[in-house]
C-alpha cells in the first residue's frame, strides 16, 4: 500500500506472524508494510488515518470491531493467536518477540528443506506458527535423530509427530475458511 512502511516487517501491525507465513516464505510478499503486498489491507490504511502506531493494539480505538470479521476465518495463516500473539509481544518485548518468530522461520525453514515431500508447505507453515516455540525444538531433535530414509517417508513421520504435539496442546491445525 503507497506510503505503509514499517520497520518491522516479520510481525505484522494486527498481530500475524508474517515471518510464518507462506506467502512470505515462498518470496510473494515481504510483510506486513514491507513493500508492494497486499495493496488493499484495511487494517494498514486504517492505521495510516489514526496516526500510523506500530501495531493496533497501540491504538486507542482498540480492539476494533473490523478485528470481528477478520477473526472469523484465516487468510494464509492462522487469525486464532492474533490477539494472543500481540499481548505476548507487549509481555516479552518485541525484540525478544522477533528472536523467537527468527528460530520458529529456522524450524520452518528446516522442515520445508528436509520433511516436505512438496504437499506441506502450508501444514508445516501452521504447525511453527501455532505450536510452542520448545515443543518445535523437541520435535525437529526426534526427527533429526531418525534413520535415513526416503524424503516421503520423513515427511510422513514429521506429520505423525507434528500432529501428535498438535493434538496434545488441542490445537487444530486446519486454516478457517470463510462462510458464504
């Protein structure tokens, strides 16, 4: 959008992980007020009109009720920690926020290197994005220490442990779609 810029560009001003997005992962977009994207996202000119805080949750008329379609379905990646994931930002700072965003995109970025069997972009994107930052670790260690085998079959067996941990926090890992 002309004249949206921001200097963070891994985590966007509603709250979503751009870093894990897929989007961003396959070089279509550059995030959130990164450059040319999604060119009309009116939650960025909203943000031009009140002023152009860092993130929405900065502005007073928030949380607004555009945030009540918005929340009701996914785009490329998972809206249901949104709210979530900026309260974590204002606890944590965001540069240590970012940090830990950067070691999600390095788990992601090894499962899409070394356990895609090209149909699981989107599920690993879901998966880094909404688990814990230390069960990722401990999955990517279980995988890491498994025999040789066909890309196929780690793909498999990533999936299987992946879901596992997934269920295990009763996370779905399936995008919303939207209704109509």
């Amino acid at each position: 959008m002309k004249g949206f810029t921001r200097e963070h560009t891994e985590f966007s001003l509603c709250g979503l992980n751009c870093l894990l997005c897929p989007m961003q992962v396959g070089g279509y977009c550059p995030g959130c007020g990164g450059g040319p994207g999604n060119q009309s996202c009116t939650i960025a000119r909203c943000s031009l009109e009140q002023g152009g805080h860092a993130f929405c949750s900065d502005c007073s008329s928030y949380p607004s009720p555009r945030y009540d379609e918005f929340d009701a379905a996914d785009s490329f990646v998972p809206h249901s920690r949104r709210a979530a994931d900026l309260d974590r930002t204002q606890e944590l700072g965001l540069d240590v926020y970012i940090d830990e965003l950067r070691a999600k995109r390095a788990i992601l970025d090894k499962l899409l290197a070394n356990y895609n069997d090209g149909r699981r972009k989107t599920f690993y994107c879901a998966v880094v994005y909404l688990l814990p930052l230390e069960d990722l670790q401990n999955a990517i260690a279980t995988l890491d220490g498994q025999p040789e085998c066909s890309v196929k079959e780690r793909a498999t067996a990533a999936v299987k442990l992946l879901q596992g941990v997934a269920d295990g926090h009763s996370v779905c890992l399936k995008l919303k779609k939207k209704k109509g």
